[in-house]
C-alpha cells in the first residue's frame, strides 16, 4: 500500500473529495480531506467517513493513518 493507492481509494469513496497523503514507510500515513461531504458532521463522524473507504486494509495494509478533516 502507498499514499498514491490510499489517495485514490478516498476519492474513489468520497468523490468531489480533496485529498493530500503523506508517508513513504509504507504502513504509516497522514491524510488531509477536504470534503462537501463533511458539512454539519462532527469530526469522529467524518474521519469514519474515510476509514471505510478503505475498509479492512484499515489494520492489516494500513497500520497507522493520521487523518485531519474538514468541510469543503
């Protein structure tokens, strides 16, 4: 898993989504989203939002992912 493979996974999920990933360790990663999705929602809410886009590679491919959300 790389940051490219992650990327395009929450676009893929969260479309109209900004998305910036950050990590070259392959198991560690920082993310920023920017979505319309996200408005009205508290922040747990829109970080569930993007780790299901990545379902179970969550914990197995992905061993860390620091997330920082906000609305478009």
């Amino acid at each position: 898993m790389n940051k490219h493979e992650i990327r395009q996974l929450i676009e893929a999920g969260l479309p109209g989504a900004q998305v910036q990933v950050e990590g070259d360790d392959g198991q560690h990663f920082e993310a920023t989203v920017i979505c319309a999705a996200f408005a009205g929602k508290p922040p747990l809410a829109q970080h569930r939002m993007v780790y299901a886009t990545l379902g179970e590679k969550m914990g197995r491919e992905i061993h860390a992912l620091k997330l920082s959300t906000r609305a478009a």
